[in-house]
C-alpha cells in the first residue's frame, strides 16, 4: 500500500517555495519603490553617512537586513580616493571607505 504523503509534502514544499520567492519580490519592489522616490544628486564622502541615511530610508522594510543593508549600500557605491577612510572600533582601515556614495 503506498502513502498519499509524498504528493501532498511535494506540494507543501512547492507552496512554501512559491510563498518565499513572492515575499523576495515584495521586498525588492518596496526597496526600489523606496529609492526611485528618494533619488538625488547628493554624494557621500562618509560610508557611514550614507549607509545612516539609507538605513532611515529603508531600513523599516520587513526582511531588511544588516547585510542586506550592507550590500544594496555597496551596489550604490563606485570607488573614489578621495573619500573620507573609515576606521573601524580598533582605528583600523575600513575597506569600503573609498568607495564614493551616490
């Protein structure tokens, strides 16, 4: 006798999969939606300036994350020397701090 469990878990697993990939979508359109709103023309010298006012921006959406705050804030970033160098607690070199802000 075979069990009516497997094609019922299969469909769970695809529904949960389904709901995760729509929660994704959600979170990247309310991010783009948030920064489409919010463009300017202002450059940041300072990463943590920027990163604070992205945070303000988009920081209270639901599924943001520290490191997901961190990598939309590195995708909006090109290199510049002239930055101000970040130093972190132990006043070492921070890597991103050359990077310039748009």
């Amino acid at each position: 006798m075979k069990s009516c469990l497997k094609p019922v878990h299969a469909g769970l697993k695809k529904r949960k999969k389904f709901r995760k990939y729509q929660k994704g979508k959600e979170f990247i359109e309310a991010v783009i939606s948030v920064l489409e709103q919010n463009i300017s023309d202002k450059e940041y010298k300072d990463y943590s300036e920027f990163e604070g006012m992205l945070k303000n921006l988009i920081g209270n959406i639901e599924g943001m994350t520290p490191s997901r705050l961190t990598a939309i804030a590195m995708e909006l970033s090109v290199m510049d020397k002239t930055a101000v160098v970040q130093k972190d607690k132990k006043r070492e070199y921070h890597p991103r701090s050359h990077y310039q802000r748009h």
